[in-house]
C-alpha cells in the first residue's frame, strides 16, 4: 500500500485528489493539510507514515518549497513531489534543490499522477518531459545563449569574457575592428543587453 500525504490549501483540487487516489487499490491518502504550519500540529505518530507527499508550492504562510526542509524532518522517508500551477525554472531548480524528487504542474492526467506517485513510492524520481528541458536549461544557461549566437558572435563573445580587447579581439581572429565592433553590437541586441557588464553577468551568473 501507498501511504500518501497532501498538502494543498485549494479545498476542490485536495477533495478531488482524496477521491481519485482513495478509489486506487493500492493507494491511500493518510493525511491532507492546508499549509506547512498545520503539519506542526501533528506528531510524528499520530498516522501512518507517508510514502508519498503531494506538496503545493502557494500556500497560506510558509511556502511549499520553504516547508520542504520541516517535511523531511518529519517523514524523512517519504518522496516529495512538487505539485504546482507554476513552472517557471526557479520554482522547479529550487524545489529540487531542497530536496523534492519530482515535479509536476496541475495540468496533469490521471494516469501520469498515478504513475508519478508508484514510480516515487519505488523510489524514482520524476518528471514531465516540458519540466525537464527547463531544468536543462536552467543548469545550462550558457548554452542556452550561445544558441542566439554565430559561431563567429560566439568566438567574440569568449574573447571578450577572456577580457581581450577589441584590437586584440581584431588581430586574433583576422578582422578589423569595425567588424568586431559590428559583431558585438549584434550579440548586444540578440541578448537584449547594452553592456559588457551585463553580457559577463549573462554568461556567469
């Protein structure tokens, strides 16, 4: 059996989910809260120890990614999956980051929720295919630019983060120094910056 633990402070979206995953034979949800501080009014015997948490990130006080630290003090055996109507990559590379296993938006099936909370009970982690390019892009940032970018706006670019001037940047690949200045003025403008402080915060930060 799979002990499932909910954290959702939306009254029809917790409802519906302790039906849909009360009717599964192998599933049963032990508990369901409406934000991180109820939890702390729960001992840590007073229910059957979760397997799974289903764990909203907007909630009343504590946020669910700020709560993740307090859940797995708690049920350190259990898998947190994010559970969420926000997919920006800072929410998602946060949530992993302090510890959840799995992330999924709301839009979800029925059979990929089913399938998230077994494979995680199975200890796997999980997520969509959309969630794990933006974790992709957000552990690859740099990449991501240079995808804007010729090969040659490229060279520029790594020559100016070598901190090579533009005559330098000129005699090393050939050209003159218009052309390198035409080059930047065109990464400026792909990368939507002005500066080159801005364009080492880009590729660096």
């Amino acid at each position: 059996m799979i002990n499932i633990v909910i954290i959702e402070d939306d009254k029809v979206i917790c409802n519906s989910l302790n039906t849909l995953l009360n009717i599964q034979p192998e599933m049963m949800v032990v508990g369901s809260f409406g934000s991180i501080e109820d939890i702390n009014k729960v001992g840590k015997g007073e229910f059957i120890k979760p397997n799974v948490i289903l764990l909203d990130i907007v909630l009343p006080g504590k946020s669910g990614i700020q709560g993740i630290k307090h859940i797995k003090e708690l049920w350190p055996d259990a898998g947190i999956i994010m559970f969420s109507v926000m997919d920006d990559n800072e929410s998602i590379f946060q949530s992993l980051c302090e510890g959840a296993v799995g992330y999924l938006t709301k839009d979800f099936s029925t059979e990929s929720l089913l399938k998230a909370i077994a494979d995680v009970a199975d200890g796997k982690g999980i997520m969509s295919p959309s969630i794990a390019r933006k974790v992709a892009e957000y552990f690859h940032p740099k990449r991501k630019l240079e995808e804007k970018l010729t090969p040659r706006e490229i060279e520029i670019v790594h020559g100016i983060t070598e901190g090579l001037s533009y005559k330098l940047l000129a005699d090393k690949l050939t050209i003159s120094i218009d052309t390198v200045r035409k080059h930047i003025k065109n990464v400026y403008k792909k990368l939507e910056i002005n500066s080159k402080a801005q364009l080492m915060h880009k590729f660096f930060s």
